[in-house]
C-alpha cells in the first residue's frame, strides 16, 4: 500500500511539475472573450490540477470528501414519523447523534448524525437496515440558483395590472427560504425574519429575491415589486459553507417548511436546489399534502444536467427563466419537472444603484408571487391556474424548457 501511495505521488508531482505554467493555470471569466494565439508545433495539454487529485486520491489514502459536492460530508439524516419517536442506533454505533428536531406543525422527528467523512453512504445503508420504519440518506446541500449579470421588461412580460386590483383577504402572505437579507432594504410591505441555519448577512440574493417580490417604486426607473404591500417571512436557511460557499441543508430546509406551515403561509419561494436526498423528499411530500405551496427555481446547471431539488419533487412548481425576447435562460435546467416559466435573465434592480440578475431563483418569486396574490384574492392557488392563462412557447402544448408555458397575471 505504501508503495502504491509513493509511486501515485510522484507520478502527480511530475506531471503537474510539466504541465504547470501561468497560463495553462490561469482560470479566466467563461464569457470572457480569449486573445488568438500563433499557431504552434506539438502537443498541447490543458490539464485541471483539482481534477487530477481527485482521480489520483484512493491511491494516496485517506477519507476523500469534496466540500463542493452535493452532500454535507460527515452528515447522516434521519426521519421518522411521530411525536414520541424514539431513535435506538446502538447497533449502529458509527453513527453519532449531532442533533434531533421537533418538526411540530409536520408531526415528524429529524435527527442528523456525525459519521467518520467518506463513511456515509455505509451509515446509511445500516441504518437503513436497523431502523426499516425511517427515512434514511446522505444530507443534501441547497444552493441559491442565481447566474451570471437587464432590462426593465417583466412586468410587461407577465402583463402586471396597473393599477393592481386590491386583495379581499387583506395583504398577500408569502414565505421565502433564502439567505439572511441586507436590513436597509427599500421594502413597501412587512418583512419578518427568523433564522435557522442561515448566518451571512445582508446576502446580494435574498436582497434580490425580496426586492423583486415588494420593493417600492423607483421614481427614476420606474422599477416596483410585483407585491409592494406584502406580508413576507423569510427563515434564513444558508450559510457559509466549507470553501466560503453560500449553501444550505435538508436540515434547515425542514425546519424552515415547519416553521412556515406552522403560521399558516399559504405560498413559499424556494430560490435554491441541489442534488436532494430521501429525507428531503419525505419533508417536501409532508409539507404539500398539509397544504403549502411550493414554488422552486428549477436550476441553473445547463440544459443537460440532472434535476435540480426540490424543485423537481412531485407536486413542486418548478420555474425556469425565459428573456425578454421569450428565449430560454441558456444556463437554465431542462426537463419533465419543469412546470412553466418566468421571466428571469438580466432583470434590473434598484439596488446599489442599480443591478441585473439572471437565474432561476429570480424567475420563481414572480410566480410565487401571482399565487400568493391568488390566495389572497380567494382565486384557485394551483399550477393548473396559471397554465390555463400561460403563454405557449416552444412545441407546442408542454415541453421540458418551458414546460405549459410562460407565465401571464
């Protein structure tokens, strides 16, 4: 074993040795466009150094875990359904309580474990097999599913009445799980904030979401939120994350939808997504069938990535982006799951002096935001509504870029 180790090291140290040089390293913007350079003779080689430690990793020894990926490494999480669920891991004794919730509006128990990290899939498989009743899985991470930097087109998109026809249920309720919010927030409605376990401040992406959702109106622009006079709670679910990334969890995920169903919130935004995981699904079904309604972004992988949760769920509304020519968001998710779409490339916003988003997560608080108007106005809060009014794009009939269509009020 030490032999291999030794001879894998020096293969890396001898390749990186010849291949490393400014430019072959440099990591330029991806749009950025790239100089031509003189035609040379040989062989070129471009080789990703990250990529190289990964493949050559099992043979140097030692637990391998990628803070990047799609699971929180060293994390286990477990569900189990009722008030007095008792969890009896002893013959399991890898896997180390780190933590056990109440989810009271969801009447479901949710403990997280510390397991050793590149032990996890293990873990769950016994217990798995120690505890048949549960939901068992690796914890999944959450990211906000915004893109690159508009144009003041949405509301014209979407064709927003002027002036808005009045709730007669008192103001539009919604909930959003993001980022901790900036507090100096140009915000016409009624912002409540809690938090889980989101702790980076004043975030550029939940500043962004909720301004689309209730800015006041920009005079020089003539830039408003879809929802000024909205009663909004947001529960802070993302942090910093290993690698200074803004991320969340299934665990601050379950929290939060109890938390929301809890005060009754008929509508929630979900501008995040990720990998998902068995547990996150069971929370998500739970969460619906007592009535919430779930409105996520549907992702910004690219058009040949897998499903992006928990927008893909059943019965999630997941929102891809279109611009304001109704072309497709090219970084956007493609798929089955995709319910319709909102306008959500280059939007501009009256925040620091003006600035341009583009993403699925800016696309999503426009629909959620037509069905908390919904819902307060005593219409039907249902994906079936708004696919009754959308407009057709793409094939016809619903398709997996813009699914039954694009939104219109």
């Amino acid at each position: 074993m030490r032999a291999r180790r030794t001879a894998a090291l020096a293969a890396l140290l001898g390749l990186s040795l010849a291949i490393a040089s400014p430019g072959g390293l440099a990591q330029g913007k991806p749009d950025a466009p790239r100089p031509s350079a003189p035609p040379r003779a040989g062989v070129g080689v471009t080789l990703d150094l990250g990529i190289l430690f990964r493949l050559l990793a099992p043979g140097l020894g030692g637990a391998q875990t990628d803070p990047g990926g799609p699971h929180v490494p060293g994390r286990v999480i477990m569900l189990r359904e009722g008030a007095n669920a008792t969890v009896e891991t002893t013959r399991v004794p890898e896997a180390r309580e780190a933590a056990r919730f109440r989810l009271e509006a969801l009447d479901l128990t949710l403990v997280e474990f510390a397991v050793e990290p590149g032990a996890e899939s293990a873990v769950v498989d016994a217990l798995a097999r120690a505890l048949p009743d549960a939901v068992v899985d690796r914890m999944a991470w959450l990211d906000p599913q915004q893109g690159l930097p508009a144009r003041l087109y949405a509301a014209a998109a979407i064709r927003l009445p002027t002036p808005m026809p009045s709730p007669q249920s008192g103001r539009p309720r919604l909930g959003v799980i993001d980022a901790a919010p900036s507090q100096d927030l140009p915000l016409a409605g009624t912002l409540r904030i809690e938090r889980f376990d989101g702790d980076a401040p004043g975030h550029e992406h939940a500043d962004a979401v909720l301004c689309l959702l209730a800015c006041r109106a920009d005079a020089g622009s003539g830039f408003r939120g879809l929802l000024p006079e909205a009663d909004i709670t947001l529960i802070a679910i993302l942090g910093r994350a290993p690698g200074d990334r803004l991320r969340g969890s299934t665990l601050g995920l379950a929290q939060a939808l109890d938390r929301l169903l809890a005060l009754r919130v008929p509508v929630v935004n979900l501008s995040l997504g990720g990998a998902g995981d068995t547990v996150q699904r069971a929370i998500v079904e739970r969460a619906l069938a007592r009535g919430l309604v779930l409105v996520a972004a549907a992702g910004n992988a690219g058009p040949e990535a897998p499903p992006v949760y928990p927008a893909a769920w059943p019965g999630v509304i997941a929102v891809a982006a279109h611009d304001a020519a109704d072309r497709p968001y090219d970084r956007g998710n493609r798929g089955d799951y995709i319910a319709l779409a909102a306008p959500g490339v280059e939007l501009w916003l009256p925040l620091d002096g003006g600035r341009y988003v583009s993403g699925t997560s800016f696309a999503a608080p426009i629909v959620a935001a037509r069905l908390a108007w919904a819902a307060a106005r005593g219409e039907p809060v249902a994906l079936g509504a708004l696919c009754a009014r959308a407009r057709d794009l793409g094939p016809p009939g619903r398709d997996p870029v813009f699914g039954c269509g694009a939104l219109l009020w």
